[in-house]
C-alpha cells in the first residue's frame, strides 16, 4: 500500500496523495538549473513555471511535471513600467508575473508552496521583496542561485 509521501505512479494517482505546490521562474540564462530542478521533482507535482525570454524564438518544449501549468514571457512582445514608453527589462515580466499569481495562490498563512527562482538578478529580488513583504513568505522557504547572495534557503 501507498503512503502520501511516497512519490511513484500508484501514489500520485491517489485522491489522498498530499500535493505540494511549486512556483519557478527561470530566463533565457538559467534554462539549465531549470531544467535541473524539474528533474528532481516528482510526477505528481502541481505548481506554476514561469519562463521569461528575450523574444519568441527562444519558446522550446519543456519536461515539466503533467499538472504543472508553464508560461513563456516574451519581452520584445512586453511593454516596460506603465507610462514609460520602455521595453520590458530583463526580470520585469517575471516580476510582474509572480506577483500576480501570488495574489490570487498564496492565501493561506500555512502554505508550503516550493519556490524556485532562477531568473536573473533584479527580477529575482523584486520577487523575493514582494513575496516576503507582501505576501508574508519566509524567506527561508525561497531557493535562489547562491551567486546572488540572497539570505534564502539553498
């Protein structure tokens, strides 16, 4: 018999299998330790990947996880801050992305969302700042890449 912590094909099709959401983001720079990441988490996995890219050519197929929904964020297709007739700076869809989908799927005080951030720089602390102060996440909680510096979990 299957316990909820295992992670094989019987287990994740069970009603009472425990699911624990995943929020990613990645760039153009980080499709690699993306790709890593997703390798390691099991098929029954739910959750949100979000992939922020300089233009449409770089939109591929990725192996994510059946029950986890990815979405490319074109920038050349994105306009910067509102009212500054700017093109979207790297990070800044990400940005804009997550925390739009915070507001609307963080809203529990005792959420063990799995958050990954593997965009580039600004953008990952911007999503972090938010994520933190508005949303009430310990910083402990979010993984980012160790070159950054950030005081989360690694």
């Amino acid at each position: 018999m299957s316990t909820s912590a295992e992670h094989n094909a019987a287990a994740c099709r069970a009603s009472r299998h425990t699911r624990v959401q995943h929020l990613i983001t990645a760039d153009e720079t980080s499709l690699a330790e993306m790709e890593a990441v997703l390798a390691t988490l099991p098929i029954c996995s739910t959750g949100r990947l979000f992939i922020e890219v300089p233009d449409a050519s770089w939109i591929t197929s990725v192996a994510a996880p059946a029950r986890m929904t990815v979405t490319w964020l074109d920038r050349s297709r994105r306009g910067g801050a509102p009212g500054t007739g700017r093109t979207c700076a790297p990070g800044q869809a990400l940005s804009r992305a997550v925390a739009g989908w915070a507001g609307e799927m963080l809203c529990c005080d005792d959420d063990a969302t799995r958050i990954f951030l593997l965009g580039c720089y600004l953008g990952t602390v911007d999503i972090v700042d938010d994520l933190t102060s508005r949303h009430g996440v310990d910083a402990g909680h979010i993984h980012t890449p160790e070159r950054f510096g950030l005081a989360t979990a690694r």
